[in-house]
C-alpha cells in the first residue's frame, strides 16, 4: 500500500515538474532513457541542456571520487596516455579457434620462442571498450583509468543513487 502512495506522489511531481505535453518522445540509449516532450521551445531546450549537465557533472564526479590519481599515476600506463593497441582478429579466425566472435582477446608472449598468441580473456570489458577520446577527457579531469579498467573488468557498481 505504501508502495502505490509514493509512486502516486511521484507522478504528481512529474506531472508538475516536467510539464509533460500530450506527445513525449522515449530515447533510448546505453544504461539510460529519456523522456521527454516531443516538441520544445527553445526556453525548454536549454532547460534540459542545464538539466542534463548538472547530471554530467554529478557522473563525473563520482568518478573522480571512485578512481582519483595519485602520485603512482605518473607510472600508471593507463593515465601516461599509453595503451595497447587492440590486436584486430577476423571473426572467421576466432570461430574456427573455438572462440565466440565478440571475444576479447589477451595477448599473451613466451618469451623467445617466436610465437604471440592470443587468448580469450576471462572478462567481457574493459577500459578499451571506452574510445580515445573518452578516455583522455577522463584523465584531464583526474582520474586513474588504470584503477578504472580494474573495476570495468570486475563490474564493480560503483554509484548508486
Ligand atoms: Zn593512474
């Protein structure tokens, strides 16, 4: 019962505070969905733009509180601006290795014995399933993407809220 009262309370709150209109347009993207009026005036375009910000700015901020450099960085491989380059194998090759074809591999070297190979990782992301350019705003801004990369690797949910 208390259940349906808050979200009673809630919508009331939506209603008042978004204005919905009669037509609103879902987008979809990863990890999150917008709702939103479908048509806007330009005094509402840069309410969202503002609303949208304040929530940037709270996202990288927790992010710089989860993973802040430190005096190591200027060691750490990830925040030098230093990554291995993804090795790019054919999906014919990984099928016919008994590998699935979204696979990350993990290059592995003995060394001296002429070979490099390549193995499927045991985890399914890490920080270069993040592009470039992400990735250098995201050590501008202070924050260790090697520390980052182990907690993509492990999943670890570090907001909540
Ligand atoms: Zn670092």
């Amino acid at each position: 019962m208390k259940k349906n009262k808050q979200e009673v309370t809630m919508q009331q709150e939506m209603t008042t505070k978004t204005k919905f209109s009669n037509e609103v347009t879902v987008q979809v993207f990863d990890a999150v969905m917008l709702l939103r009026n479908t048509n806007l005036t330009a005094l509402e375009m840069v309410q969202i733009i503002s609303t949208l910000e304040d929530v940037v700015d709270d996202l990288y901020n927790a992010l710089v509180e989860a993973f802040p450099q430190d005096e190591m960085c200027g060691d750490c491989s990830f925040c030098d601006g230093y990554l291995e380059d993804n090795v790019n194998v054919p999906d014919w090759a990984k099928v016919e290795a008994g590998i699935a074809p979204d696979a990350k591999l993990f290059l592995c070297v003995e060394e001296g014995s002429g070979h490099i190979m390549l193995e499927p990782t045991e985890y399914k992301h890490d920080i270069t399933d993040i592009d470039e350019d992400m990735r250098m705003r995201l050590v501008d801004m202070g924050i260790c993407l090697g520390e980052m990369n182990e907690s993509i690797m492990d999943e670890e949910v570090i907001y909540r809220g």
